[in-house]
C-alpha cells in the first residue's frame, strides 16, 4: 500500500471515528489556488471545478471535468471517477444521493487554516449546487476530522519525516564545518541552500528567512532574512532551519559556541544557559504520552527554564509538522488569549511536534528545537537531539 | 518604481474605477493557503493573521502579527504597519473608523478563482472582527476590480512576460536540435525540464504534464503526462509549453514534422492543416482591439477553420495569461454554457491572452498557441509566432 493508499485508508476509519458519512472537497484550478487539505491524499493538478469524496467506508470517488479525470483515474486511489461536461451540480447532487450521507463534513475551519480550504464563492457556489436537496442542511465542519488526519502520522509518513530530519542533521553538521570566524549569516544561507537543493529537497518555509540565522548577540531577531552579522570568536551562531523533502517537512534548532584564542571551552554561563534549555526540553519530553493535554507540556519546560534563573519564552512550547512546517491543530501551548483554544488540545499518538525554547545571553541567542513522535507510551525523537554546546574553533 | 509599486499604484487607480473605496485583503499562514490576489502586490510570508489593505487614494497599509511586521515594512509598500499582539479584530475597526470606508472590496468570486481567495472559515472570523460597526454591511465582492488589477499588466508585467516567452522560445529551439527519430516523449520532456531549471525558471504548469507532448497521431491526448511514443518519419511532433520566470508565465504551442528518408517537405495535407491553423489565428488576431467581446474573437478562429474543411476545435481560442498561466477573467471563449459569463467579457488594452487552436490529422495533432498583448489599437504578439512547419531532418 502506497502513502498515499495509506492515508485514505486511514481518512476512512477518522470518519466514522468522528461521525462523519462523507467528506467532502470542492476545488478548482488548484494551481492557482488548493485546499491544504487535498495534499494529504495525493498530488493533484486540477483544471475544473472538481469534486473529491471519501465515505465512511473509505470508498473514494471523484466527479470532475471531462480532462481532467483521466489522470485522477491513474492515480490509482479512487473506486470511481466520474467526468462531466456541462455542470458538475446535478452529477454531484445524483451522487450523494446514491450514499445519502446524514452528515457531509466540509473544509471550513474558523482557527484551523489547514482545515479552512473551502472558498467563500465555492461554499456559494456548493449551496447552489445543492438547493432543493436535504444534503445542503446536512453539510458541517470537518475540522477535527481534517486535523486528526493530518496529525495521526501513518507509518510511511512517519518514514518520510525521518528522511527529512536525517537530512536536516546532514546539513547542520556541514554548516557546522563551514562556520569559522569572518563567515556572515548571508553565506551561511546560501551554503544552506546549496546543500537543501543538492540534496533534491526544499526549505521547510520561505527560504528568506530559513534558515533563521542569529550570529552574536546583536543580530535582529524575528522574521527577517540573514543579516550581515558575521561568526565571531567569543559568540554564539544559531541556526533555526528544516527540508520538506518527498512533501515532509523538518524543523529543528541548533547552537554553537565560536572559541576564542587560547579558549577550550565556552564560558560557564553559555553552558549553563545551553544546559538549562536543554533540561527543560528533556523535562518535557518525559512527560509526553497520549491523553495529556497541550498546555500541561509547555507549562513543565516554561517551569524549568525559569526555576533555572531564566525569563519565560515569549512563545508556545511546540506546534505540530508534517507536509507544512507549521502543521495546524493541537500542540503545546501556554494558556494565553492568542492562542484560543489550542492549549486546551489532546496529544495523541501518531502526531509529530517540536519542543523549542530558548534564551538571551551576552554571547548571543541559546535556542534548541527538538521534534518527537508520540508513541503508545512516550515519545521519540525524530533526529537525535543536541547533546552538546557545538564549538566553531 | 519597481513592480510592486507599479501595481499598487494601479490598485488605487482601479478602485477608483470600479467605485471601491478600500480593498481588504485577508490571510493567515500564507505558506500553508494563500490569497492568489496577494502576490500581485508582493512576496508576502505571513504567519499570523493579516490585514492588506488599499484605499481609493491609493495608500496602502498592513495590520499584522508583531514578527510579522517588521518584513512587511522592509517591503517599502506600505504607508504604514501596524502590529497587533492580541487580536486584529479591535485594530482593524479602528483603521476602518479613520477611513469610514462605503464599499469595501473582499475577494470572493463564485465564477473567478483568481478573485476568491477568502476562505468561509475567514469570512465568518471577519463577520465577527466587524460585528456591531456598519463595515460589516459595506463588504461587497472585489471580483471586478480583482480581474482588472490582474489582466491589465503595466510596463514592467509586459517586460517580465516578453522575458518569459523569449526563454520559451529558446527552449522550443533547442527542443528542435535534440529531436531526432526514435526520441521518445519522455526523453523530451526531460530534456526540456533541464533546459528549463538550467535558465532559473519553472515550468508554466505542473511539471507532470508540462510540457504537453504529441508524437504522432497515437499519443493520449489531456492532461497526462509523456508517454513512451517516439519520433517518427512521416509523423507530426507536437509541444504545449511554457515557462514561468521572475513571477510571470509564457505558454505557446509548436509543431514539428519528421521527414521520411528522401522527403524534402511535409506532405500536402499536413501542410494544408499547419496552413489553415495558422491562418485562424491570424485572422483572430487581426480583429483583436480593446472594446471587442470575447466571443466575437473565437467566433472568427473557428469560422476560419471550419471554412478550411476543419472540425471546430473542442475548447476556447485563448485564455489570459500572466502570474498564473491561466489567469483568469475574460477571454476569447465560445458563448457555450459551461463557461457561463466570460464569453460575454470586454477585451481591455494590457491583456494577455493566448489563441490557441489545432486539427487532428493522420500525420498527428497539429495545433498552434500564440500569445497577444492588446494594445490601445490593436495587438502585438508576445514572443515570434511560428510561421512554418517546421522539419526534423
């Protein structure tokens, strides 16, 4: 069974698990615009307004524009596709009576952009289609649906997102052979960009700013493309960075100390600061297992870091990846009015999420960011983590 | 004034024109769903939810999560930036209250993909956002003017375009050195995505089925990918291809015929096609002037060529071409039902637009694309036009 089998195999199960008879995905021309949500089952270039259902049986059928069904056919993923010519409405309207779905999930999602792909003109455009019908008073949101299915990893997923994190360790150990004093965050970009491209992948975001880059104490902080700050003996260079390679992404965090002359070692308060992070990191992993709730998690680091002389991160704990860096749904956040509900989210196994904090000091930015993999009873790492403040000699 | 400033000062002109007195445009994780309106204006990544907006005056500001900020302003678009820490929603009253705007332009298009780049999911959060103000009952559909800031491109869109179709046609050449009997489309189409990443370009569409390959008459005709058909004497090889380069996207079509051992020309019959095709698009494009209706173009394309003893051709003569290969809007297509209101649109002076038409015969599909700029008297070609059929020897 191929990924993408996989994940319809899957589509099939959440929906019964959340009481939903059939989903359903409105698109058209998806080279100019998609639903985030249609990735997830394969990778489609949809001229006409095209129409993708799944059942709670997990049968997969397509209506779509006579053209474009030929090449929906060959994916290999649908029970049935059927082309039309004039209009898709009354194709669609035949259709959904054959299933009689009583609850038709769509993607609308008021928090959740990746759950959100249906237009404002689609959704007028739906209702048309369906007037007249039960099934227009039978559609609801499929956010949870669409969230669970894009955080639950299935194990080939899980494979890709190893692949990537492995990558991602390759490229951070050869930026750190690259690193010597004089070196700006402009070439360390572009020596990252070179070993993403050679590798056949792409950045995990924008790659105007991944890699983030932070040489010294001084560099401006945000998201901001490199500067010209340089590596220079006695700081601090990290380096906030991910691939999407085969559609998966990473995001890791890595730090470095530059030696001075005669120095063997950083001074005791990087090390303690690196240290410190560390530990809350390490603190909030032990205590991740299914069923604990976003908020409790980063409340457990956000405690260290602090009880460890240190202010709080003036962000969340960790958020979700996948096909997007920033992968919607749960993760752990802090219970503050901008993040809504989020903080108040179950963890589940089968959802990959990064761990990240860090702090100022005069040597310069001290951040880590560690992805792990809920398991059954814990969690694992998805790329070893930083044992050691690295060092730039 | 570069691109961008181009554009937005356009945008004020157009709002005056199609009397909006503000265009907003909303968007949250731009890197995951984003507006097809936005990168008119500029490359945008955007974390958190944002506001764009552009008033009749042509001033335009941003309301953004801090961190999103501080890039929006390094854009140098913007009269002013504004963060926001906990919500938009109180920011974004007050900004409507300074300007008191009576019809505000949002993105939502039932018919026009490149206008409805609001989500449902955004449209309610905004209902919200503006819930107990008069705004909320002064948003109207910026469809219109949406169309118009797209299809009418400026000086620096026309150069981008020209650059665009000047590598294709590089391209198609070199395409003609490489093709050789017993070449088959995969090999082509491989050869041409190399040509292509080699120039810094991408293709037009997705790369899948771009470029659209025909050898002979036996290859599958859509949109699917190369197929294992060969170059072959007394045989038609026939390309659709386009690239996209800095942000703009070509798209022409071009024909080859492989000479048989001791032929010195095409045969007759396969001349007379390449004839009569080329000779539609021409008479098309010489009635071409701002002011006509769409409709009225294809009509004379395909009068012409049902006039040569030709079937009508199974799709529109053009469509625009611009950020998007299919950029939306207006074009030159026939008054049947399944392409509702846009047979009806008036061609405007600044479009870009395909005419596209080919035959079957027994030698294979010869079918030509041209690309057009509309002038304020008529039109001139983007990129040479292909004038003869031409020979692999």
């Amino acid at each position: 069974m191929d990924l993408y089998h996989e994940k319809l195999h899957q589509a099939g199960e959440l929906l019964d698990a959340h009481d939903l008879d059939l989903w359903l995905i409105l698109v058209r021309e998806t080279s100019e615009h998609t639903d985030p949500a249609l990735k997830l089952l394969g990778h489609f270039s949809l001229t006409w307004t095209t129409a993708i259902m799944v059942t709670r049986s997990g049968r997969a059928v397509a209506l779509a524009g006579l053209g474009d069904d030929e090449a929906l056919r060959r994916t290999g993923l649908f029970d049935e596709v059927r082309p039309y010519t004039q209009s898709i409405g009354p194709e669609l309207v035949r259709l959904l009576q054959s299933y009689d779905p009583q609850r038709i999930g769509i993607n609308i999602s008021r928090s959740d952009v990746s759950a959100d792909g249906l237009t404002y003109g689609m959704y007028l455009n739906l209702g048309d289609y369906l007037a007249g019908t039960p099934y227009r008073e039978r559609l609801v949101s499929a956010e949870h649906f669409v969230a669970a299915l894009r955080s639950r990893k299935t194990p080939q997923e899980v494979a890709r997102m190893r692949a990537a994190a492995d990558l991602s360790m390759r490229i951070f150990t050869a930026t750190g052979d690259f690193l010597r004093p004089g070196v700006s965050e402009r070439e360390v970009a572009a020596f990252v960009h070179a070993q993403t491209h050679a590798a056949g992948a792409t950045t995990a975001w924008d790659p105007v700013h991944c890699p983030g880059l932070n040489a010294g104490p001084n560099s401006p902080w945000g998201h901001t493309g490199p500067s010209d700050e340089v590596v220079r003996p006695g700081e601090i260079f990290h380096m906030d960075f991910g691939v999407q390679l085969d559609g998966y992404c990473s995001d890791h965090q890595r730090v470095w100390y530059c030696l001075r002359p005669g120095e063997h070692e950083p001074p005791a308060e990087a090390q303690h600061a690196f240290n410190a992070v560390k530990a809350a990191i390490r603190a909030a992993a032990a205590a991740i297992r299914p069923g604990v709730v976003g908020w409790e998690i980063d409340a457990i680091a956000r405690q260290t870091i602090t009880a460890a002389g240190y202010p709080e991160y003036p962000h969340a704990l960790g958020h979700q990846v996948g096909r997007a860096v920033h992968d919607g749904g749960v993760g752990f956040y802090p219970r503050w009015e901008r993040y809504g509900d989020k903080p108040y989210g179950t963890i589940d196994a089968g959802m990959v999420l990064t761990l990240e904090l860090g702090v100022r000091t005069r040597y310069g930015y001290i951040s880590l960011e560690e992805e792990v993999l809920v398991t059954p009873d814990g969690c694992e790492w998805i790329g070893p983590p930083q044992e050691e403040l690295w060092l730039i000699r």
